[in-house]
C-alpha cells in the first residue's frame, strides 16, 4: 500500500516561536489562576472523608427481583435489570451492535515512531437512521509483537486524530467539529497546560514499548460535544424503540463499542485483552461501554467523576444539577429527577456489572469534583460482585496505595484533573499485571 506524505511537526519556525512564547505564557497565566481558584474553592481532595457508602449489598433483593447467591443469578437475572436500569434511567438507550465496517484503510509513514511496525487510519461506516456515519481511527501496531497478536488499548482522544498524533497530514485532518480548546495552537497549548501534557496526545511512544497496540479516535467526530450538533448527530445514528433515546455520554460509549468491533474483527489483536482507557467525560463513556460490552476485558477510567464512578449518593464535588445544566446534551434524563425516581441505583452498580473484568480507577488530589474517595469507595462496594466470581475486588488498603494485580486498583496522583505521565504510568503498570497474570482470564464465567 503506498504510503502518504507525513511529517512529524518540525521544531517551530522562528515566526511561529513568538506565537508559542505567547501561549505559554497565557497557559501559565490560566495555570496560575486556576491553581489559585482550586485552592480558594477547597478542591483538594481529603483522603480522610471516607462518609462510607450506607448502601445494602449489590447481591441483595432490588425491587421484585430476589438477593443473588451465584454468578448464574448475576448473570442472567441481576445484570440484564440493572443494565436496562442505567439506559432507562440515566444514560438512555444505546442501539444494538449494528456491525461496524471498514471501509478504507491507508498506512501513514512510522518515521515519527520508531517503535510502531505500522500506524494505519481506517474509516469505518456505522449504518445510521439516515446516510451511513463515517469516522476515522487510527490503528498503532507496536514492533514488540510481530509473532503473537498484540494486547489493545482503545483510547478516544479529546482534539481530533490529527492532533493526538501530533503529525502533519493533511488527509488526517477531516474537517470535525471541535471544541474551542482544541481549535488553535495557542488554545492547544493552554490546554496542555491546564489539562496535562496526555489530554491531546496519548503517548503512543510508551504504549508501543511496552507492547501495546493503540486504536485512538475522536468520538466528537461521531457526536459533537455541543447541545444543539450532538442532538442532530445522535439522530443520524442507528435507533432503537425500547425507552429514552442516549445522550452524548451514550453515545460515546457506543462509538468505544464501535472501535471494539474494529479490533474483534481484527486477527492482529490479542481479543483477551482489550482495554480502554478513558478520560474524564470519556471516562463516563468508557465505563458504560464496559458495562454493556464483555468484549472490552479491562477499563481504565481516570477521574471520571459525576456519572462514571463517583456514587451519585454522596454529596461531594460536582452536583447532578450543575453536571444537567452545564451539559444538557450529555444524558438524556435529567440527572437529578433520575436520581430521585431511582435512589436504589447507583455508580458502584455500573462499577459492578464489570466484574469479573478489571478496572483502574484513577483520581488527582486537587481534583475534589470528580470525588475520588466516594469513587474508592464504591470499589469497594462491588467486592460481593467479584466474589460471585471468584475474584476479590479492590483489595489494596488505602487509597494511596494501588495493588494494581488486583480485580479493582485505585490510584491516586498529586495535582489537577488532566492526563499527565503519572497516569499513563499507573494503566501501564495495571495492564502489564493482568496481562502477565491470569487473573481475570481465570475468573470470567
Ligand atoms: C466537567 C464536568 C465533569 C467532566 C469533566 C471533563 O468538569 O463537570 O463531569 O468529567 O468536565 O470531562 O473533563
């Protein structure tokens, strides 16, 4: 297959450099205030605050449906009610796997990664209400695994693929509609700095070494992050009559199940180990998509907060209120109406319907909004679950201190909500443990 003009972004010209000082010095500048703001707001995160979870067990009677005594019952009673639960009552009704396709598939030149065997972009077509939908994924194939098909990590990306790579092709630029905070260089830059380094690019450097092959996509090509575009977007997607049609975080998570298919029908990929690693909004997403799809064997949501792991019951960090009215497009109940018609179903549920598959959770001590410690502490509350299965759970004793061979690790790193090297760090050294132990492949049904 020829291989398309692509370069690695030169080092600035010395025009550009002044627009680059510029922009430093604005992040630092937002850096700075932020940093302020956080402390002033008293977002650092108190380890101490513990509030445990009044809950009854996971396995007890819900509603008219009986306590759980094994994985059969979990299986084919408790998981499809609260599967139905979540889309009826938060995240909305995801269509059924309509069988996503390649289309097209071009290599882009490895110069710039020394350690990929080869970086391909495919388009793949969702067959939607209307005209098909068209989005475009990257595929990394590390040089480590040419005998035996390699371990995936599926990472949205948060400003487009063109971005993530960090490369200059013009065919990789398609047009999506992206957020301000990803339009310009200078915007880019602030928001690296306020966001961490990882929010744009995943380093795909590091994942490769460690013989990890990447698919990265942007979901906003799929559904924009924008009331009014994402409304029009989740039209054109495939439907479904069974209750309240998903928002954005739905469908994000279904585009995650998307990229799943992508891999499932791919011989490269190692299918018993395909995890994904979500950020924030995407980390809301990843932990659906898990839920909903067994396909996906490991999920790493880093600070997912309101809506991903953090126990709705809890009153720390962001309310449902303020998440409903800053992101209506994002769930198509109102959040805090859905909470008060379902109080028995909460976030450690959505945490539960993983096992026996793993989960990293990951959480930043001046990051009191997305609530790490209701989020560990809802770990926790799914060890019943993993016990079903002869799993254990979240075993480490602190929530400093991960034990990342475990069913369920916590990890917590100094600093801002972001993607920084530490984060990367932590789903490396969790991956690489249940991918060299047996772990979860021993506990699945
Ligand atoms: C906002 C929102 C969070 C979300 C985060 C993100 O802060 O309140 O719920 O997780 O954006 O996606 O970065």
């Amino acid at each position: 297959m020829p291989q398309t003009r692509a370069t690695f972004a030169p080092s600035p010209a010395p025009a550009n450099r002044k627009t680059q000082w510029r922009s430093a010095a604005l992040g630092l500048a937002a850096l700075a205030l932020a940093a302020a703001g956080c402390v002033q707001a008293g977002l650092h995160v108190d380890t101490q605050d513990r509030q445990p979870i009044q809950i009854p067990s996971l396995l007890s009677r819900l509603d008219d449906d009986p306590a759980v005594t094994n994985a059969a019952e979990w299986n084919a009673r408790r998981a499809p009610l609260l599967r139905a639960a979540f889309q009826n009552r938060i995240y909305g009704w995801l269509p059924a796997d309509d069988g996503a396709r390649v289309t097209t598939r071009r290599q882009i030149a490895t110069g710039a990664y020394p350690d990929a065997r080869s970086i391909e972009e495919v388009t793949v077509r969702l067959d939607g209400a209307g005209a098909p939908v068209l989005f475009r994924a990257v595929i990394f194939l590390p040089q480590s695994n040419t005998a035996t098909n390699a371990p995936v990590i599926i990472a949205p990306n948060f400003c487009g693929n063109e971005a993530a790579l960090g490369f200059s092709d013009s065919a990789l630029d398609h047009g999506a509609w992206l957020p301000s905070r990803c339009r310009t260089l200078a915007n880019r830059t602030i928001t690296r700095f306020i966001h961490g380094q990882n929010i744009i690019r995943p380093p795909f450097e590091r994942l490769l070494r460690a013989g990890y092959a990447v698919v990265t996509f942007y979901p906003g090509e799929i559904v924009p992050d924008e009331p009014m575009l994402a409304a029009e977007a989740i039209a054109r997607l495939p439907g479904q009559d069974r209750g309240p049609t998903m928002g954005a975080v739905g469908a994000w998570a279904w585009s995650i199940s998307r990229a799943v298919d992508i891999v499932a029908a791919d011989a490269r990929f190692d299918h018993s180990h395909v995890a994904v690693f979500g950020h924030s909004r995407f980390g809301k997403a990843a932990l659906l998509a898990a839920a909903l799809d067994e396909r996906i064997t490991a999920v790493i949501a880093n600070q997912s907060g309101r809506l991903g792991a953090a126990p709705s019951a809890r009153n720390v960090g962001e309310s449902l209120n303020e998440l409903s009215r800053r992101f209506p497009h994002w769930f198509p109940i109102v959040a805090q109406s859905a909470r008060e018609n379902a109080p028995n179903l909460d976030q450690e549920a959505l945490l539960a319907l993983i096992a026996p598959r793993a989960i990293l959770l990951g959480g930043a001590s001046l990051d009191r909004w997305s609530d790490p410690v209701g989020s560990y502490e809802g770990a926790a509350a799914t060890n019943d679950v993993y016990r079903l299965f002869g799993g254990h759970g979240l075993t480490q004793s602190s929530i400093e201190t991960p034990d990342y061979s475990a069913d369920i690790a916590f990890f917590m790193r100094p600093g801002r909500h972001g993607i920084r090297d530490l984060d990367w760090t932590a789903a490396i050294a969790f991956l690489d443990a249940h991918r060299n132990g047996t772990r979860y492949a021993q506990a699945r049904p």
